[in-house]
C-alpha cells in the first residue's frame, strides 16, 4: 500500500479544495493512503506581524477542524527541500503529492524548486490552480496573448464557463486518512512554539464556518445594495469576504456559485462579481509582470525621485497627517488590521501624490498589516495608485484628501471612530480642522497642532509637484 502526501497551504479548508477532492479520489482507485502534510519555513518565526498572526490563527483552526474530521495534519519543519527529505524518509511509501499552486511571487519560485525535488525522487507530482475562479493562463486574447486593460479581459472573463464547486466525501476521508503524527513530532513541538507568539485575539476571527456565515449575510442583506454602499465606510456595505479567500478558509467558487444562486438579479451583484474579475485579473497581471512587487510595470516611470522623509512616512502610518479621513484609514488598519478598499485607494494615493513618496513603502506596510493580504491584488492596487502601473488611474488624476472625506463620510460617522480628538468639531470645519479659528478650537477644547495635527502637507502645493514630477519623465 501507497501514500498520497496531500500538502495544504493558503488551501484551509476540506471542502471545495481542488488537490484534496483529487487525491482523495485517488487514494479510492488505487486503494492507497492519504496523509496531510504542512510546511513550516523557519522564516516565518522571525515575523511578528497582523497578517502572520491572523494566517497561522487560521492554520490553528483548521488543523482542529481537519483533525475533527480525521485528517490528521503532519508538520514539517526547516528548510524546505530538507524538511520534505525527511518527510519521504519516515514515510518512504509515499509515491505522490497533491498540493494547490501559486502562480506568482515566492510560492510559484517554491512549486517550481520543489516540482524538480519531488521528480528526482521518483515522487509523482499534481498540482491544481485552486485560488481563483480562472488561472493566469486561463482568460487570453484571441491571440493568446495577455490582455493589459481590465474591461476587455472582464467581457471575456464573462463568457468563460466557471470550474463547479465540489463536495468532499467526509466517510471517505476518514477511511483513507492516514496518521503518522508519533514520527513528526518535531514539526508539532515547533507549530505549539510558534503558535505561543501569535496575538489571541484573531481567534474568533477565523474558520470556514464564520466565513460562510458572513456570506449568508451579505447575501441576504447587503449584495443588492452593494454598487450604492461599498464606498461609505461607516457603512457595513462590503463583503468583509477577503480575509477567508486570502487564508483558503473559503472557497472562490462557493462564492461564485453562491452568489449567482441565491442573490436576486441587480447591479449590485453585477459590481461584486465584477470585483472577484478583478482579483484574477491582478493574478494574471502579476503572472506576467513578475518583478512587479520591486519594479514599475510602466518603464518609463522606473527612474521617479521619490521624496524620502521618514517623518511624513510616519505621520502617514500612525494617522498623524492632518487630513482626518487619511487618519482614520490608518488608524483602522493598525487596530484592526482591514482597511476599507475606498479608504485603501485615498491612502495610497496621499501617499504617493500628496507625499511624494515611493508606492513601494506603502506596499510594504499594507502587506505588514493586512489580514487579507493578497500579494497580486495589493500590489496592482498601488501600482494602480500610483499611475505605474497596467491600466493605472494617469498621473494627473489626483484624489483630493478633503473632498473625498466630504463625499464618503459626510457626517463624519467614520472618522469620528478612529479619530475621537474630532468630537464636538462643528461640523463646519470636521473635514478641514486646520481652518478652524483659534477661538473655536479654544472654545471646543481641540487645539490644531497639540490635540490634533497640523496638515503635514499642503494637498494645493503637492498636487502641482506630482504633476511636474510624473510630466517632467512622460516629456
């Protein structure tokens, strides 16, 4: 009797999991055994970070979830090559592996570095594309090439039949499930040790159940409304749906399907199936632009002179910037780690064309604290931000901070809970605090520049140094 290695990554969950339903079928036929396999990488105990607490709280809960349902999860541990020799030392009957692939960045390096280990041990290897409704190869031009402008892939992302949302037989699972956890207690000692870092509060954040639930709900009371309300913020008008993609908690396809069942017809289903486009479209686009994280997709906007002044830097990350919807952002993204994708776009945008400052670094601190931290759609959205990007906003067009904090949270619902020094402003200055007069703030007890920040920038001035910057390299 043989072994099946099913290797689970950003995949957790039983249901609906593409490599899982795949090998399990395949241990029926050949009447083999399936052991569940999870890599831990040294490198992921150096980081402290929402994004790393928020994932391995996930992974946490579905090894119980797994376990419940008689899929013990093995851990390795090492460096990877090394940690998966002794993987086929311990079970040397393994003959195959079945895994879900990345296809950008750092873990379509390891699929590719681990595909040429497994062929050199005789180890038969399948993989699936899992994350996304179509693969990065899947949606092409009639030429075959790769489209660079959203609404044509969209018109034939459209057309394109969707892959069907499966079903994992829970018998079946527990009959074929294999568990050898005695001979890897190591990697068990090892998640237990890291597991001990990893901030409490994200448990009841997690798990294919509360994502399911969550779904119902904006189902049944927020997707027909969701072109009119998901730009508000202090309105509950989005999915809050991307933390359980990201993680593999839910399935793209159980959404998908979902969705299109059980919503009524209406232009806010349209606009949120829209949005699931948009993440295979920025999966495609970092397929093809591989560098994208490090390099301009734009050539020609590689060389920018980016202004390097560590203090607004910290003033944009802390929430100290004197535009109260900007701060509000922050503030929202260092205590809960979301920010509203409305508040994502204004933020980068002062970042990069208000402060002059490099995309980059507002990438870097997104994917730092971000729960659902997708790698494709956070750096296409800067990139996008900062006009570098494939079918990015042009240079020229600027978000004005004041006038998309009078647009979006008018009443001030928003910015009033991340920025309680703003109670009791009249509601005259709430958008523009600085303008207020010094016998009101006195009045009211809020002093610009003490009890609230001064404007580090002045948007009128900045906003004519992003043109020249951005004219200065398209002359």
């Amino acid at each position: 009797m043989s072994v099946i290695g099913m290797w689970f990554r950003k995949d957790l969950r039983l249901t609906d999991n593409t490599a899982l339903i795949a090998a399990l079928k395949e241990a029926q036929l050949k009447n083999d055994k399936l052991v569940g396999i999870f890599h831990l990488n040294p490198l992921q105990f150096k980081v402290t970070s929402f994004n790393h607490d928020y994932f391995f709280t996930a992974v946490a809960h579905f090894v119980e979830v797994a376990k419940a349902a008689g899929l013990p999860i093995h851990f390795l541990y090492g460096e990877i090559e090394a940690a998966f020799e002794e993987l086929t030392q311990k079970i040397p009957t393994l003959n195959q592996i079945y895994f879900n692939r990345d296809e950008r960045g750092f873990g379509a390096e390891r699929d590719r570095k681990m595909e040429s280990f497994f062929a050199e041990k005789g180890i038969e290897c399948h993989h699936f594309q899992d994350s996304h409704l179509h693969g990065a190869t899947e949606n092409r031009k009639q030429d075959q090439t790769a489209f660079k402008v959203f609404t044509p892939y969209y018109k034939s992302w459209e057309k394109l039949r969707k892959p069907n949302f499966q079903k994992i037989d829970s018998q079946k699972l527990k009959e074929f499930a294999l568990d050898k956890q005695e001979l890897f207690s190591e990697g068990q000692a090892e998640f237990a040790q890291l597991m001990q870092s990893v901030d409490e509060k994200w448990a009841s954040e997690v798990g294919a159940l509360k994502a399911r639930k969550r779904l119902r709900q904006f189902i049944s009371s927020g997707i027909e409304q969701y072109d009119q309300t998901r730009d508000f913020p202090a309105q509950k008008g989005t999915s809050r749906l991307s933390q359980f993609l990201r993680t593999g908690e839910l399935s793209i396809r159980e959404v998908y399907h979902r969705i299109k069942a059980e919503a009524p017809d209406s232009i806010g289903k349209e606009t949120y199936l829209k949005e699931l486009c948009w993440r295979d479209f920025y999966n495609m686009i970092y397929f093809e632009n591989p560098q994208q994280q490090v390099l301009e997709i734009k050539e020609q906007y590689r060389n920018l002179q980016w202004n390097n002044d560590e203090q607004l830097l910290q003033a944009w990350k802390t929430g100290q910037t004197g535009y109260p919807l900007v701060d509000a952002a922050m503030r929202q993204l260092n205590q809960t780690g979301w920010m509203h994708n409305r508040l994502r776009m204004i933020a980068a945008s002062f970042l990069v064309k208000d402060l002059l400052m490099d995309w980059r670094l507002g990438e870097a601190y997104f994917a730092e604290k971000l729960i659902d931290y997708d790698a494709a759609s956070n750096i296409g959205g800067w990139q996008w931000a900062a006009s570098t990007g494939t079918d990015a906003v042009p240079y020229f067009r600027i978000f004005n901070p004041t006038t998309q904090s009078q647009r979006f949270d008018e009443a001030g619902d928003f910015i009033y809970k991340y920025v309680p020094e703003l109670k009791g402003i009249p509601n005259a200055y709430l958008h523009e605090p600085s303008k207020m007069p010094l016998n009101i703030q006195e009045e009211k007890q809020i002093i610009i520049g003490e009890d609230y920040p001064q404007l580090i920038v002045q948007h009128k001035l900045m906003r004519q140094k992003a043109l020249e910057l951005f004219k200065g390299i398209d002359q």
